[in-house]
C-alpha cells in the first residue's frame, strides 16, 4: 500500500474536489515505481499532486484557463510573491470592490495572463472560476483575497509540482490514449448535477457512454483504472 504522507489540499477552490477522499484513493492504488498515470479530468490537481513522485503523470483539461494557470504555476510565473506583488500594484483588497472589477474588466478584454486569472479567483465570490457563454469571466466580487490559508496551500501545490513529473496538456478526453498508460484516475464531470464545469453543456450523456468505452477498451488490455 502507498503511505499517503501529505493532505494539504489544492490552491484553487473546484467543485468536485477529492481531497477528502485520498485516504480511500491510496487504499486501491497499484504499487510500482515509474507507473505511467492519465489523469484526463485533472479539475484543481489534488490528485496528481499527492501521487508517487517516482510516476510518470500525464493530467488533462479541456478547459485551458485551469492548464495555464497550473502550467504558470509549474514554471513559477505563479508563485506567493508574485501574487502578492501584482495584488499591491493593482491595489487588490478583501474590500475594494472598484479595484476588483478593473482587474476584471482587463482580463476579458484580452489581457489573459493566468496569474491575473488567479488573482481574479482569489478576490472572487467562493474562489472559484467562471466564465459566461462569451468567454468573459463573471464572477462577482467576494470580499476575500489572497489570505494566508490561500498562500500555504499555493507554496504546498509549487512543491509538489516542482517534486513531481507530471506533464499538463489541454486537451479532450476523447483525444486521451487511454491504453497507452498503466493507471487512470477518472473523475469526470457528474450526469446528475450541474456545476460550473459542465452547465454549458460541457458533459452529455453520450460523453458518458464514450468514457465507460474508452475505459472499458483500455481496461481489456491491462490497464489499471479508478472512477469516482
């Protein structure tokens, strides 16, 4: 059995997060070094981050605001300080609504760096990501900022990135070669409920059918999978 050693949780707030369940996750998980892993649904990367650092890790989104944001991360365009930096140069605060909606309003207009994107996340209403069916981030202003439960759990995602090998790509999940990996880790967006990454139509039922196919497929030919 892997022994889970860390349980901080992930620096951005996604609905469906399984950080409460990573003690069940690391009961089933396969033992081995150098384990090729697919994560096609990688949301916040609480997963990803918590796995062996000796596995080779592929994690996936089709949304390429989150890949950006965790790729900003990865390299260090995103870390604590710069955060703290731009939040003093555009004088973010858990009060100045006016600053916030500026900040906004220079995103969508097409100034799209992801660390103005985390920014925006982290003064948001429940910090969490949103856009509208133009593209336009619209979530309102929150009364929070960048705290210092926020900057833990930022600099704890910068380690694990930095202690892992694990390559980000924005892509579907029907573009994934399932049966080229050892293990899945399979949490998709759920039929029966709708949160911000599936009310636009971002998961039908035919989406459903299309993933138990692929993982049926890969499971055929030895690959190993866990479905949330």
């Amino acid at each position: 059995m892997i022994e889970l050693k860390k349980e901080y949780s992930n620096p951005f707030n996604w609905t469906g997060s399984k950080h409460r369940y990573l003690k069940d996750l690391f009961d089933v998980l396969p033992c081995g070094d150098g384990l090729k892993v697919l994560d096609p649904f990688v949301g916040g990367g609480d997963l990803i981050s918590k796995l062996p650092a000796s596995w080779v890790i592929t994690a996936s989104d089709k949304n390429s605001q989150l890949i950006d944001m965790h790729r900003g991360i990865q390299c260090g365009s995103i870390t604590t300080a710069n955060v703290i930096e731009m939040m003093h140069i555009m004088d973010l605060s858990d009060s100045d609504i006016y600053a916030y909606g500026e900040l906004r309003s220079a995103y969508n207009a097409g100034h799209d760096d992801p660390i103005l994107l985390y920014l925006l996340i982290c003064h948001s209403n429940t910090n969490r990501m949103r856009f509208n069916q133009k593209g336009e981030f619209n979530m309102p202003f929150g009364e929070r900022t960048f705290n210092k439960s926020m900057q833990k759990k930022l600099d704890n995602y910068v380690a694990a990135l930095k202690a892992h090998n694990i390559r980000f790509h924005n892509d579907d999940f029907i573009s994934c070669e399932f049966d080229y990996y050892g293990l899945l880790l399979l949490d998709p967006p759920y039929q029966n409920t709708t949160a911000v990454y599936n009310e636009q139509g971002g998961w039908s039922l035919n989406d459903e059918i299309h993933l138990y196919s692929k993982t049926s497929s890969a499971a055929s030919k030895g690959t190993k999978f866990v479905m949330f």
